[in-house]
C-alpha cells in the first residue's frame, strides 16, 4: 500500500480523534518552520499555512506535539491562514533527546524532539569510501531507526565504485545477513540508482546519513535538482536554549516524499534505557535470553553472559558487541543525570 493509500485510509476510514466540527480539514504536515506548519490538504492538495490552536500550543511546550508527516485536522480562518485543531495519532515517529532550559523545556533536562512522524522506511547513505563507513555510526542510525518503528530500514552503500578492495562491500554483508537490505549505488556510474527510484516510489522516507557520503549527488542523480532542494530545507542553527530548524517533506516526481532531517546528523538516542537496548540490536535480543543473569546482564564482563559467548562463537559480531557496549554506556551516564 502506498503512502498516499495509508494517508487517505487514515483520515477517511477510521472512527474517532476528530474535531467534531463539520468544517475541518484534514492533511498532511509538509514543512514546520517556527511554529508555523504548511499543511497540504487532503481533499484538494492546496498548501495552508496553519499554527496550532491554544490548547495544543499549551501542550507543546513539553513535547514535540507536531512535526512533519504529522496527519492533522485543521480549519481555515477568513484571512486565508489555517488552525490545527487536531493531530492523528502516529503510526511511527523518528525522534532524537534535546537538551532544553527554561519553560520549553517543562523543567526537564531533555526534551523529544520528533523529526518527522509516519515514515514509512529510513534511507541510512554511508561512503564505500572518502570517507569510510563506521560501523558505530551505522549501528546508531539502526539504533534509532528501530526505536522509531519504521516499517523499513535501508542501507545505502554509495560511492560504490571507490570499493576497489571490497573492504566496504564485506562490511556491509554482515548487515544483510541481519535482516537490513542494501543497496549500492554510484552517482557517478549510475548503479543502482534504477533501483533506489523504485524503492522511493510512493513513500514517505526518511533519506540521511554522514557528511561526505555523497547525499547531495545521489539524490540529483535520482530527480534534476532533487539534492539542491533537499539541502535548501536541511538547515540547522543553534543559539544558547533557542534553537531554528527548518523541516521538510520534499514532494517527488514520481511520487512519495522524501525528508532529510538536519537533526538526524547529531543523533542523541531518545527514550530509550540502558537494559532495553538489547531489543535493538536483534542479535544480541536472540542470545540475551540465555545469559546467567538475564535480567541484568548488560554483557561486558558478567559471568555466564551468552551474548559474549556468541561473540567469541562468531554468532555476534565483535563490532557489534562493542557498538552496542559503547552505546550502552552512554545511556547508562544519560540516565544517571
């Protein structure tokens, strides 16, 4: 089923979270800039600039109450301008933890802040080479993207004609083999772009990943212009407690959008513990169980640990042991805050 399929049966085909007033609208969230949203309407795709009502504005100074992809309900005002009088519940919801002061922040030292809610898969871009992947970097991403929901996740190994060793193509075959498909592409041959169209066809996606991976190219490559507009939207600034950032959903040619989050360059994990990471990892969640202590293993130096047993076996990794301790001990000094 398309996105657009899942958007029109969410609005249209489910009893219940409306208004209750028989003027709303309802649309999609395509940008989010400062408080102001452009809504793209469902019934007649016209773009409408809306703010929040006053009680969903009260109930966004603690959370991210609304973001892009965010499906809404909204009625017009006599000057031409919108009200978002409602937000659907989210099917997924790619988020990062935000450190904030003051009242945005309801006295909480870390904050949600959602980049985009209802994507349908994620689109993780890493260099075969200039620069090399890191296997950390590429764990995280995962991390997040399994936290998120998303129905799909996708590695996009690009630069691929840089691999003359196949260093990076071996690399990313341990990925394949956990479930997580890859696609290699080059903007400069064109392999794989074919494909990579294809898989964006109709979808809400979330496209990301280092600097230097070659983003800005491979998306030129997939639509004329295509990198040029995605960058003109994937802009960050941060000033002491305020922070602008301008977020998009790009409307693709042949259908679906594409977003590319300027959030998702800095990710700090949100909401989830230390002894939860486990099930992110679906690796080490399959050998978790049979640890000694299984309840409180956290698999560094434990005795009887079955995920260091599997390690050592060849069943884990070791990068992924230690992208996972690595991890974990930086949400072990988030929470002990």
């Amino acid at each position: 089923m398309t996105a657009q399929a899942r958007y029109e049966r969410a609005f249209f085909g489910t009893a219940g979270g409306g208004t209750g007033r028989l003027d709303a609208r309802r649309g999609l969230i395509v940008k989010a800039q400062s408080g102001f949203f452009q809504v793209e309407a469902a019934d007649d795709g016209q773009i409408v600039l809306c703010r929040l009502r006053g009680r969903l504005k009260e109930e966004a100074q603690a959370s991210a109450l609304a973001a892009i992809g965010d499906q809404v309900q909204f009625t017009m005002n006599e000057d031409g301008t919108g009200a978002i009088e409602a937000i659907e519940p989210r099917r997924s919801a790619v988020s990062r933890a935000m450190r904030t002061i003051g009242a945005r922040g309801a006295g909480s030292p870390e904050r949600e802040q959602v980049l985009i809610a209802n994507a349908d898969q994620a689109l993780f871009v890493f260099a075969a080479a200039q620069p090399a992947p890191a296997p950390r970097m590429i764990d995280r991403f995962l991390v997040m993207g399994e936290k998120a929901g998303l129905d799909r996740l996708v590695l996009v190994l690009n630069k691929i004609d840089l691999d003359t060793t196949g260093e990076s193509r071996a690399l990313f075959g341990l990925y394949e083999r956990l479930g997580y498909p890859v696609f290699a592409t080059s903007a400069t041959t064109g392999e794989g772009i074919d494909a990579l169209r294809e898989l964006l066809q109709g979808q809400i996606s979330v496209f990301t990943g280092p600097s230097g991976v070659g983003k800005t190219s491979l998306l030129n490559q997939l639509e004329p212009g295509l990198g040029r507009a995605v960058k003109g939207v994937s802009r960050y600034h941060q000033e002491g407690q305020h922070t602008t950032r301008d977020s998009e959903l790009v409307r693709l040619s042949f259908g679906g959008y594409l977003a590319d989050t300027p959030g998702m360059r800095t990710l700090t994990i949100w909401d989830v513990e230390p002894e939860e990471l486990d099930a992110y990892f679906p690796e080490i969640a399959a050998q978790a169980p049979g640890c000694k202590f299984a309840a409180d293993c956290a698999h560094r130096d434990e005795p009887g640990c079955a995920v260091r047993a599997a390690v050592k076996s060849g069943l884990i990794a070791p990068s992924r042991h230690e992208s996972y301790l690595a991890l974990r001990e930086e949400l072990e000094e988030a929470f002990a805050l």
